[in-house]
C-alpha cells in the first residue's frame, strides 16, 4: 500500500499540507535522499533520475508485483504507470498517451525505454507479436544512435523529439508502430562546444566499420575529422562505442535493413565527415578556391559524383533575376562566386540536409517494417521530446524548442483541468474555479497570425532579399514591444515563457529559418549515379528549376507540433515529469538550486493546485469503506447497510462536516484536506495495531477472528 505520509516524505503530493514551491522541493529531497525516485501528484509521475543503479527497481518480480495493481495499492513507480495506460486501453477501448517532459538529463529517453519494456512484457508472445516487439524495442539503439549525442548535461542526450505509437489488437498484443520524428538537431552534425560529442554514429562506426568500409571509405579515427574533432571529445564515460556499434548493426537486421542498404547509409555517415574536411582558401580576387583537392575528390568517390561538380556546387551559388509579377518574364542566370565564408557555409549546409534526410529514411524503414493499417487498433502513444532550454547563448533552435514546451505545457494544463472538471461532474459535485498561469498567451505571441507572431514577423523578413536578423529584431519592436511577455534589446528579445524569461540573440534567426539548402547543392542529386543519394532529394530536379521560395523551418515546426498536438488531444493523456537532482550526473547529489528552477519550469506547484482544487482525495466508497471501517464502531466488526453509508458513517465517526471537509460523489467519496485523511490513516494504523496484540495477548475470540480473516484471508 502507498504511503500517504512518512519521514522520507508523501508518495503523493497533492497530500502534502503546505501547498509551495518549498514543500514540494523539501518532499523530494527527502525522497531521493532514500532512492525513492518516484512520486505521484494525482496521476501526473514525477521521475528523478538517480545517476546510478538503485537494486530491484527494475527486476522481473518489480514488473510483475505491479501487473494488474491499482495505483494506490504500491509505492509510485513508472510499471504502475504504464500498467494503468495498458488497461485503460483494454478497457475502455481508447487511444493513451504518455508525454514525458523534462530537461536534458532527466531521464527521458530511459524513462520511455521501461514503458517499453513493461508492455512487452505484459503482453502476447507469439511469432508475429514477437517480430513487432523486437522491431519496437530495436528501433531504441538505431535511433539512439543516429539521434543521440553526448552533451555537458547529458552523456546520452535525445537530440530529437519522438512520438511512438505502438498498435495493438483487441488481445492487447503489439501488432505494428509507427514513429514521427521532430525538430532533429542538425547543427550538431557541424559544430559542438567543448566537452560535447556529435550524434553516437560517427564514434560507433569509425570505432570499427563493417567489412572493407575502413578501406574503401578512407576512413580513420574521430581525431581525423573536423566534425568529430573540434571539440576534443572522442569518449564518454561507461560507453563501449564498437560494443554500441555492434548492437546497432544488430539492430539495423533486425528491423531489416538490407546489406545494401546498410552499405549506403554509413557509405553517406563517411560522405560527411569527408566533406566536413574540405577547407577553403581566398584567391587573388578574394573568392574561394579548395584547398585541398583530394579531399574533394573522396567526397565525390563517396558520394558517386564527379569531383568538379562538388567544387562547383560549393564555391558558386546560382543566382536568377529578372523574374516578372507571378513567376512570367525574361529571366538570367549567373554562377556567382561565393568567399571563404559563404563556402563554409554551403558545405555545412550540404552536410545538414544530407544527415537529416538519412535519419528521417531510417525511421521511415523502422515504420515500413512495423506500421499497420488498421483502423481499429488500439493505441498507446509515448512522447519522448527536447526540455524547455535556457542557455548563456539561446538563438533559433531554443526558440523552437520552448515553443514546443509551451505547446506540451498548455495542453497538460487544458486536459489536466478539464479531466479534473469531469470528474467533479460526473460525480455531482461543484466545481471550484482556481487561479493559474494560462500559457496561451506565450503560445499566441510565437505563433498567431494576426496581428503576426514572431515566427509569422520571422517569416516576412525572410521573404525579402534584404532581409537581416536586425530588421526581423525591428519588426518585433514594432509589433510587440509594449507586450507584457515580450522586451527587445539591441540584439536580443526576451519572452516571458511560463517556465521564465529567456533572452534569445537574434544572430542567425533568417539563416536558419529559411534552412536554405541552394539549388545547386539539391542539383548534386540530380547528377550522382548512387541511386540512395538521389531517393533523398526526390523534389531535386523540381527545386533546380523551381522558381517557388521553399517553406521556411519555422513553418514546418508549427504546422508538425499542430498535428502533434491534435494527435495528443485524441487520447486519454497521462503524464511523466522528469528532474534531474544535479547538472554534474552525480549519484546522491542533491541541488536544491537546481531543482527549485525544475519544479518551477515544469509547474509541479500548479499541478497540485489543480489537483488539490476543491477536494485533495477522492476513492470509491468500496475500496474506502473496506480499508477504513476497521476504525468506526457502528461499521466494525459489522455492517449491515451499502459502501455509501458506511463511508459516510466512518467520516461522521472522525467528526467531519459532510459539505464542507468531506462531499459524496456518484462513485466517490471526496475528502478536502491532506491532513484528514492522515488523521484517519494514522487511527487505523493504530487500530490494526490493538487488534494484532489483542490476539497475542488472547488468542482466538470471535470479534478477533473476524478481524484475522479480514485483513489475513490467505493465512489458514
């Protein structure tokens, strides 16, 4: 049975009696102090990661005691959760969901791996459902190690957001999947700041390629590179990355990768990293030139394109002008050259477009070898995303990320209240209006069309060839810089997002935007003779002769989390927060700092008030009646009338108001404050505790009988 209240703290925080920021903070800590990782606030999970293996928590015979259990019946933990979503959906024949939110670090991605792994274990074993089990579970090392890289916060750090929805038959096997992927980070796969790796695959595959790839590739140690080098970094602690590698491989069969289509991904992973060695130099009239052929020359072996298309593609940029009102008019074309810099960041550009499209090929092929067509399927979603992110240096990226989170944070808050609300009127009772942060302000001020939010004021400055990063800061002033949770700066603006102020630098808002990858970088598609690079850029003869702008990034993420939110609003949703005790992955480490900004960025506070609005418990008169008519005379040892009154007869027994500290529902009985039903708890453990001496003092009496096989049915 969970604890209510204890020394190490409340199993459930809606039962604390100080209701702050502090207490909340304050359970916690006494909680990880003893390795309780887990604990409730209502049906909302709060997971702390240990940084360190805590003994039988994740056991067979763990999984197995939570199998079947009633949240209340045992302590906290993510199998209950994950229990409870499996046979909702048996059930009640509904779509689940689980959105798993929290910082880098936190627990994320492992958190979603035990969800995983308990529905497998739960469900059928037979051929077919154990095929789409090994694919499923697979998928997590692939895209691990394509989505994953070591980071200063996090060894194994989600770089990617990622929404699995496993598909089950009306037995409650897994019968296919499918996997939607968002906002990968790319431009990781050119830059990380001291300390941090690239994406795993990079250190994996050259820790020990396959077959004659070493050779045939030309490929050597992360030290060779410029875009596993520049920071430093090559290892990470407890990672085997041939080991890692190995089980990738392993996992690329499983799912089933053909040897051919293994041969071409890592043949384009080599293409990448030889292109980021490609160095430029200024020539006498101050544009670029290679400055290392052979160089070249490998890109164009790896990439099946003759080597002089590859210099021409990064050291020119096609330009077309004089194009008449709606696309008609005499038009020219000219091959501009590009500088020092303008190359760099054509070749970066190339190796970004080439990354993303090989990743989001092998989650389309995870999804061929998983997804079914069946529109009666049962469904359980699982949300693995980016935290909300505030760094010393916050640009495009953050933005779009805590975008999302403001999204994730304004949908919890509209479900959680609205579930609360139809519970209390389902059961007959008056809902009590609270006071919180609605969130859709800061959604509205990023995303609206009029008057136009900062990624619509984004998109306008990004439409005209003039357009700067200082303009689009300009025309934020002008439209929003008297709104209550937006400041402009001289090169910065600031929102006011529910998890606080975050100052983002304007320097390569436009670039980023358009994600412009140019005509001639596409048109190297056109011209390879490696039929995998070309299926990635199926629009490549389209865009070299398109005269259509491309939507820009920002379009893309709003019009994907918009579907994603839809998606999310058709299932009962549950929800996992996940913290992290200390930024130095640290065991038995504990930073009140830290977590102090967690729980308030994740609004743990709200949650409780939400929960707590009105009535803090509420049980079904039952399960309330048995556990508690062992403390009230006229309902033990005996009882002759329904659950109802005798529920209502135990709370008259501890003198409590009926309206007022306790309310009757339909199903329910509602008890208002945490510390009545402490008091109660705390009489039956005392109650119980008469009763087990009184048969030791005196053995066997018919009152003492009732009461052994009451609470000992099983003994004789």
């Amino acid at each position: 049975m969970a604890n209510f209240s204890s020394k190490h703290g409340v199993d459930d925080m809606v039962m604390l009696s100080s209701i702050s920021n502090d207490a909340i903070l304050d359970n916690l800590k006494k909680r990880y102090q003893v390795d309780v990782i887990y604990t409730y606030i209502g049906h909302v999970l709060i997971a702390m990661n240990p940084y360190k293996e805590i003994p039988n928590l994740y056991t067979e015979r763990t999984l197995r005691d939570y199998r079947g259990k009633f949240r209340y019946e045992l302590p906290p933990h993510v199998y209950c959760l994950a229990d409870n979503m499996y046979r909702n959906m048996l059930s009640e024949g509904e779509p689940q969901c689980v959105i798993i939110s929290g910082e880098s670090g936190a627990g994320k991605t492992w958190t979603a791996k035990q969800i995983m792994a308990y529905i497998a274990a739960v469900s059928g074993a037979s051929g077919d459902v154990m095929r789409v089990k090994d694919v499923i579970l697979d998928s997590n090392p692939l895209l691990e190690a394509f989505g994953n890289a070591a980071t200063l916060r996090n060894f194994n750090s989600s770089r990617f957001g990622k929404y699995m929805e496993i598909q089950f038959d009306l037995k409650g096997d897994p019968e296919g999947g499918l996997i939607t992927n968002y906002l990968l980070e790319k431009s990781r796969v050119v830059y990380q700041q001291k300390g941090e790796r690239n994406f795993h695959i990079f250190y994996q595959f050259l820790s020990n390629p396959p077959g004659r790839m070493r050779e045939d590739f030309g490929l050597a140690g992360p030290d060779a590179f410029w875009y596993t080098n520049q920071s430093g970094t090559y290892t990470i602690p407890h990672t085997d990355d041939k080991k890692e590698f190995a089980d990738t491989y392993e996992a690329m069969k499983t799912i089933g990768f053909s040897e051919q289509e293994m041969q071409d991904i890592f043949r384009l992973v080599a293409a990448i990293l030889w292109i980021g060695n490609i160095q430029f130099k200024p020539d006498q009239k101050g544009q670029s030139a290679v400055a290392d052929q052979q160089t070249v020359d490998m890109v164009g072996h790896l990439l099946q394109v003759e080597p002089s298309f590859v210099t021409q593609a990064l050291l020119f940029r096609t330009v077309t002008t004089g194009q008449g009102p709606g696309g008609h008019g005499r038009t020219s074309t000219y091959a501009c050259p590009q500088d020092v810099d303008a190359a760099t960041y054509s070749r970066d550009a190339l190796s970004k477009a080439l990354y993303s499209r090989n990743f989001d090929y092998i989650v389309r092929r995870v999804n061929d070898a998983m997804y079914i067509d069946d529109a009666d399927a049962l469904i359980i979603g699982i949300l693995d995303i980016y935290g909300f992110e505030i760094f010393g240096k916050n640009g495009f990226e953050q933005m779009c990320i805590n975008f999302v989170n403001e999204k994730l944070q304004q949908i919890f808050i509209q479900l959680t209240l609205k579930a609360e609300q139809e519970e209390y009127h389902a059961e007959g009772i008056k809902w009590e209006n609270i006071d919180y942060f609605n969130n859709k302000v800061c959604c509205d001020l990023i995303e609206q069309k009029q008057p136009p939010g900062v990624m619509m004021l984004l998109d306008d400055v990004c439409n005209f060839p003039q357009g700067s990063d200082i303009k689009f800061l300009g025309k934020l002033k002008e439209v929003w810089g008297s709104h209550a949770h937006m400041a402009c700066g001289a090169d910065e603006f600031t929102i006011k997002h529910y998890a606080g102020d975050v100052k983002y630098n304007v320097e390569g808002f436009c670039d980023k935007n358009k994600d412009m990858l140019f005509k001639d970088l596409v048109g190297l598609a056109e011209v390879t003779t490696n039929q995998f690079v070309a299926s990635l850029f199926p629009e490549a003869s389209e865009v070299v002769s398109s005269k259509k702008k491309p939507t820009t990034a920002g379009f893309k993420i709003k019009e994907s989390i918009n579907e994603l939110m839809k998606a999310l609003s058709r299932c009962q949703p549950h929800y996992i927060r996940c913290l992290k005790p200390n930024a130095d992955k640290a065991p038995n480490k504990f930073d009140s700092e830290l977590n102090m900004h967690q729980v308030k960025y994740l609004g743990l506070l709200e949650n409780v008030r939400i929960r707590r609005a009105g009535y803090a418990y509420r049980q079904v008169f039952d399960k309330f009646f048995f556990r508690y008519r062992v403390v009230c005379p006229k309902t033990w040892p005996t009882w002759q009338g329904d659950h109802i009154s005798g529920a209502e007869a135990i709370c008259q027994h501890m003198g409590w108001p009926l309206g007022s500290e306790f309310q009757k529902g339909k199903t329910k009985i509602f008890i208002r404050q945490p510390e009545s039903l402490f008091a109660l708890e705390e009489l039956r453990d005392r109650t119980v505790f008469d009763y087990a001496n009184r048969i030791q003092r005196k053995g066997a009496t018919k009152e003492n009988n009732i009461f052994f096989n009451f609470f000992y049915p099983y003994s004789f």
